[in-house]
C-alpha cells in the first residue's frame, strides 16, 4: 500500500503534531524519520497536552510507533518520552532502528561552544549537539545504537572520539570542556540497557509489511529548513524535504501520498531571511493569538504573511498530492490580511468571527472561505481539511 506523508511546507510548527494525531487511527504503523530532540511536536488529547520531541505524535494511539535510522537519538530525552507514555497507561509498541545515531554529551559542548564562538553570525542553534551528531554521522565518527547496547564496543568508540572532540572545544573553541569520560560512559551504558529491548530494524521491516500495512511517514520540521533547499545556513543539518523519507527510512524508490501542511500565515523560529516578517502589532497578535512560542526552545516565533513563491516551492518539490491548512481561527479578528505573490501584496477583507466551533466548511464566514480558496488555487492542490483549534475535534473535512 502507498505509504501517506506528512511534510511541513515552512519552517517548521505548522501543526503537523495534531494532524498526526487526527489521521493516526487511519493507519497500522508510524515512522519519524529525521532529525532529533530539536523537533518539538505538540499533542492535545482531552485536557492533556503532551510535547514529544522524539517519540513520533502517534504513540498516543497504541499503535505501532518506529523510529527509522535518520533520527539521532538523546537517550535521555528518548528514556523521558517512553517513561511519559508509560505513565499515561498507554500501551507503548516502539521500534528504533540499530542504525540510528546517538547524541553523546560532547555532541552539546561543542554545538554550544561553537555558538558562543560565532557573535553576530550565530545560527540560532539551541546548543542540543543534533548537528554535530549528523556531522559525526557524515563522517564516520558517530557511534549508532547498536554500539550504545554493548558496552565494550562503546567504551572503544567513546575513547576513540573523546580526546579530539576535547582539543576541538579547548583549543579551537577556547572554551570549557567539562565532561568526564569514565561518568559519561556509566551514564551511557545505562541508557544502553534500557533501550535495547526497542531495537528494530524498521527499514527491513517496513519493506516486509508494505503489502498489507497502512504507513504515515512524519517529518520533523519544515520544507525551508532543509540543509539543501531551505535557507542554509540557517537551516537544520540534513534534510526536511518529503523526498527524503525514502533513503532516510531505507526505502526503494516508490510513490507517496503527500500530505503538506500549512499554517495560515507564516512562523519562524531563530536567525534567518524571513520575506514577509511582521515587526508590527499584527505580528504581536499573531504571536500572541497563536501561542507562538517554540516547543522546545521557548523562544518566541517570528511571525508574518503567507509567501506564495515559497510555498509553491516547497509544494512542487515535495511532490503534495493535497494540503491541511492548520490555524485558521488565528487570523480571525484581523480587518485585512495579505498574501505575498511575485509581483506584491494580495489584500483580503478579514473576519471578526471566532471560527474555532465552526464545525462546517459552509458555516465559516464568507472572506475565510476566499482566503482558503485563494490559496487552494494558487497551490494546485485540494486542501482537504481546515484546523481551527489545537484540538482533534475542531477540525473541518471539506471531502
Ligand atoms: P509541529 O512541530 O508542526 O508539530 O507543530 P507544533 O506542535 O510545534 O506547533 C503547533 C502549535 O499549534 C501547537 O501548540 C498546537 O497545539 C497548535 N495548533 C495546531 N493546530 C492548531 C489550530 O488549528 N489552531 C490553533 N489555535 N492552534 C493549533
Ligand atoms: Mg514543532
């Protein structure tokens, strides 16, 4: 069966958590399949509201959740996640592919000693070690999960790296390096033996039930944080875009079915070009109505218009079949809103209704349907549903 992807056309936040959620029961098994515990997915279920950065958003589900190689896993973050399902009473059936790299404590000394080194130029990186992590991975210097659950192996690996990633935060860096190995070690081999139960290798086993099982791929972050096709350098250090799910899960060449998500208007988190920004009261609001604060970083997400080029970029190059357009209900009470194009500005009449119980396409107000259907037409694709509110019920199927 073709697999279904769900993909972010921005940067990232667009609300790919609850659609996740909203779609999970329609299939067997999930996969995440990229970055790490800088991706921060936020899951509404009744009153509770759960934030997971690694687990994928469908655990909730008691379905079959995995991990595939492309994710670098923080055992510590990843031990959290599985304790927090746990405790819920949730049934937690979770496979991390062997393959998948480890984020170690000297992957962090250095990402914040490279930003402390940087001024003015910095990236914007939280200083968690992802990047080092796929740059140990690119060069062959990363230790996997299949090292982690063997503690001699480890200790080999560990030593290997553990003097030259001190020299370069010393000497290069000039800054403190103040881990000790034979702590680290311990700590690691710990976590080593409590994940290897989960260990699954997910590419095999996603290539043996896709014949008879319902796959929804999730990316992490958005289109223009790709390393390649986004807005490097500020960007993530490998790749966001839909295409990638296929080598980042260990997939042959096949169809998918796109899903692109895209929020109302535009977010940003950290440094970067941000076109049709907004540093006026409507991009307050926006920030504010929307609760526009990173998942994992808490920092405050820039806020600003839709930008057609670029998501028509992003929606050719990830191949989307249809779109959820998420976060609607955020733009009510604007008296105009504007879309930018190549030539300018496109205005449209707001709408002062609250629009988060509208639970039909034809009860929203007359200007957020032309809003919808603007963008519907100039992004080629149907948008199937429209969110507005962070709950699975406050949601519109316009099938
Ligand atoms: P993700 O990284 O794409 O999964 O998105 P995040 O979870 O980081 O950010 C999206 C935020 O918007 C979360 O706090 C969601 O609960 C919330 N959210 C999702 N859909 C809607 C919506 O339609 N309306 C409103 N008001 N909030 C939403
Ligand atoms: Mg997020």
């Amino acid at each position: 069966m073709k697999p279904t992807l769900i993909t972010g056309l921005q940067w990232g936040d667009e609300g790919k958590g609850k659609v996740i959620d909203l779609l999970a029961d329609k299939f067997d098994v999930t996969i995440r399949f990229n970055g790490g515990n800088n991706a921060g997915h936020t899951v509404k279920v009744g009153d509770t509201t759960l934030h997971f950065k690694l687990m994928p958003s469908a655990a909730l589900h008691g379905k079959k959740v995995l991990i595939a190689q492309a994710v670098v896993i923080n055992p510590k973050v990843m031990l959290q996640e599985i304790d927090q399902i746990k405790q819920l009473g949730v049934k937690l059936d979770l496979g991390i592919d062997p393959r998948c790299h480890v984020v170690l404590p000297y992957h962090q000394a250095l990402d914040g000693a490279s930003e402390a080194s940087k001024g003015k130029a910095k990236t914007g990186s939280l200083g968690l070690g992802i990047g080092f992590s796929f740059e140990d991975r690119t060069n062959r210097a990363g230790i996997r999960m299949e090292e982690l659950v063997q503690p001699t192996v480890l200790r080999e690996k560990l030593k290997a790296n553990w003097d030259l990633k001190k020299r370069r935060v010393v000497n290069a860096y000039q800054q403190q390096f103040p881990l000790q190995f034979e702590k680290v070690y311990q700590e690691y081999v710990a976590y080593g033996r409590k994940l290897k139960p989960y260990l699954l290798s997910v590419a095999e086993y996603t290539l043996d039930h896709l014949p008879k099982k319902r796959f929804l791929l999730e990316t992490a972050q958005g289109f223009s944080l790709d390393f390649v096709f986004g807005t490097y350098p500020y960007t993530v250090a490998y790749h966001t875009l839909a295409s990638s799910a296929l080598p980042d899960i260990g997939l042959p060449p096949m169809a998918l079915n796109v899903v692109g998500i895209v929020k109302a208007y535009t977010t940003r988190v950290g440094n970067g070009p941000f076109p049709t920004e907004l540093k006026t009261k409507i991009g307050d609001y926006l920030q504010e109505k929307g609760h526009e604060f990173g998942t994992v970083s808490g920092r405050r997400r820039r806020c600003g218009w839709l930008d057609l080029p670029i998501l028509q970029h992003a929606g050719r190059l990830s191949g989307i079949n249809s779109i959820i357009l998420t976060k609607l209900d955020v733009l009510s009470g604007l008296k105009t809103l504007k879309i930018k194009t190549a030539k300018g500005y496109v205005n449209f009449p707001g709408w002062q209704e609250d629009i988060s119980t509208v639970k039909r396409w034809d009860k929203l107000p007359v200007n957020c349907r032309r809003y919808v259907l603007y963008l519907e037409k100039q992004l080629y694709v149907p948008i199937k549903y429209v969110s507005v509110g962070p709950d699975r019920r406050q949601t519109i199927s316009r099938k």
